[in-house]
C-alpha cells in the first residue's frame, strides 16, 4: 500500500527479525547506519505502552548530497527512514518514504530523476528482500 508517498509492506517475520535484517541489508548495500530508535523502549520508559516500533534512519551521501545540492530542503528527509511496526493482530509491517515521492515534494529538477530512480529502486529491492518469507 502506498499513501501520499508512505510505501507499506506486510512482513513475512517478526518486527525484531525484520529489523535487524533491514539493518544488515542497508549496511551490505555500503549504505551507513546512523540510527536505530525503539519508540517501543521509549515508551515503556515514559511509563505508555506501544506495540514493537523501530525506526532505522540510513544512507549513502554519494546518492543523497547530489539533491541536496540542487536543493537543499530535501535535507528534511534525508538520511533515508524506514519504519518497522506491529499492528494489533500481531502482524509486522515496514513503511518508508518512496524517494520518488521525496523529489516530488521538494520539486527536485528532472536532470536528477534517474538517480531518484535507482534510489527507489534499490530501496524497494531491500524491502522485498527484507519481508520475502526465508
């Protein structure tokens, strides 16, 4: 499912198993890892209670400084975020933020759409790969 630029897709594995092999696909990918936020842990420290959510925020300044340099508002969205949650039946899900979308919404010029394009494409890939069953 896909809203306003939200990319969703069921996982065939727990939210712990689907991060983790999220993470290790962005790193061997060459892509750097800057953060992985439990809103889970932070919740359960502020005394709430939330169901597994894991944000993992990622990626490569040689695909990402060349929009910023057209346009430095898309500095907003990047590095890239890709979110693991459980619903209340127990499913594992992953959102992230299609790149395409993100080039729309800053008004990135066209000169950079195959980029954008590769970029999407390679996220895409690592999301299926991630919630494929084993």
């Amino acid at each position: 499912m896909a809203v306003d630029g939200l990319i969703t897709m069921r996982s065939s594995h727990g939210p712990a198993d689907t991060m983790d092999k999220l993470e290790a696909a962005v790193k061997a990918k060459g892509m750097s890892v800057f953060a992985r936020i439990d809103h889970a842990t932070g919740a359960a420290k502020a005394g709430l209670s939330l169901r597994a959510t894991e944000l993992l925020i990622f990626g490569n300044a040689k695909a990402g400084t060349p929009l910023m340099q057209q346009l430095q508002s898309i500095g907003i969205d990047l590095p890239l975020k890709a979110l693991v949650w459980q619903d209340e039946s127990g499913s594992t899900w992953l959102s992230y933020n299609d790149p395409v979308w993100l080039a729309k919404r800053h008004g990135l010029g066209q000169e950079l759409d195959a980029a954008v394009s590769a970029m999407a494409a390679g996220l895409g890939a690592i999301a299926r790969a991630v919630t494929a069953p084993a």
